[in-house]
C-alpha cells in the first residue's frame, strides 16, 4: 500500500506536489494497493499529518472498493479510515482503494507531510512502500540560474540565434499577453523589455555554463 499525488488509478509516482499550494486550496491524495485486494471484503488506512499545516476533509472509496461504506477514527493529526464492502468482495487484485482530500491550512508554513502510518487489506498487514509511505505537500523551491542558463531558451548548450529568434518573438509582452512567455522574462519583472534585452545580449555567443 502507499500514497500518491496523481489521482489516476494505481501509482503514478507522484510524491510531492509539482507548485506549492495556498491556503484553501484542496489537495487530494490517492491510496493504491498493488496486490492481495482480490477477494478481500474490505480495508483500513492510518494517516498522520500536521493539524497546523493541514486539516483533513473528506474521503471516497474507489476503484478496487468502489462503494465501500467508510467509518472514520479522529484523533490529533491522525485519522483512521476503515471500509467495508457490504456483501461485497473486492474483483481486483490491485489499483486504487480511495481519494483522501486535504485542506490548505491558514498556518501553513509552505511544505507538509502526510503520511501513511500504516495499512490493512481484510486481517492482513500491508506492506507499505518505503518510497510510498508519504507524500509532500509544497516545498518546492526554485534553483537558480547562471545567466548562460536562463538564456538557453532553445536547450541547444549556446546562447545563439536561435535563442534570439525565441526571445524577439516576445519581445513587449507582458503577463497577461498571448505571446507572454516568462522564460524570456530574465528579470521577472512582468514584462519582456529593454532590460531583459541587455541580459540577453550580455551572453550572447556563450555556452552554457
């Protein structure tokens, strides 16, 4: 068993949120199982999290479990959720038992942890992945640039003519034009003008460094 960030069915792979999320705003965690559902009634899954940086909203059984009936155990920062498939049996031997969804506390300080404490499919102990045993929530943060880099813009290992082609291209744009393209905007300051210009041209005919 483990966690996941892209709700499409099973593992994806996907541990830590690709921006850094606000406040209020939702993110959902998948649980997946990659064997022994089959012919199993029913599942139970412990989460663990930081009450200051998340708060828990609500959760669906889906795919292998899909109307599963959920009973829900609350304690500080951990949650129980235990599922049932009434006169039911699971059909699959793996995919996705269920969507938790999360909220973006007020408080949050801008990365999070959520983790899966432990797992049971019927009366059996799940193995939990140690890749897969939790997910990040934010904490991304930008790598800097040499000026070589950032003017790369066709990936080539040179700030040549083709570089220059893509940067006249959107030259003028601002946030919020068609043709704005925030790469070009070397000094992030909105807009694509003269002082991106002489960035541009200041390494112009260098290789990437």
């Amino acid at each position: 068993m483990g966690l996941d960030l892209d709700t499409t069915f099973g593992d994806q792979g996907l541990r830590q949120t690709p921006e850094n999320p606000v406040a209020g705003d939702k993110i959902e965690v998948e649980i997946f199982v990659t064997e022994g559902a089959n012919g199993e009634g029913g599942f139970q899954a412990e989460f663990i999290w930081d009450v200051q940086e998340l708060s828990f909203s609500g959760f669906i059984a889906q795919d292998v479990f899909a109307g599963a009936m959920t009973l829900e155990t609350v304690g500080d920062g951990k949650r129980t959720l235990s599922n049932a498939l009434f006169g039911g049996f699971a059909s699959k031997d793996s995919g996705s038992v269920g969507l938790a969804t999360f909220e973006v506390a007020e408080t949050f300080s801008g990365e999070a942890q959520i983790t899966l404490a432990s797992g049971t499919l019927g009366s059996n102990d799940l193995t939990i992945g140690p890749g897969a045993a939790y997910v990040v929530i934010g904490g991304n943060r930008d790598v800097p640039l040499t000026p070589q880099q950032a003017s790369d813009f066709d990936g080539d290992g040179t700030i040549g003519f083709g570089d220059f082609l893509q940067f006249a291209s959107g030259f003028g744009a601002a946030e919020g034009d068609a043709n704005y393209d925030s790469r070009l905007d070397l000094d992030k300051d909105g807009s694509v003008g003269f002082t991106d210009f002489l960035s541009f041209a200041a390494v112009f005919g260098q290789p990437v460094e």
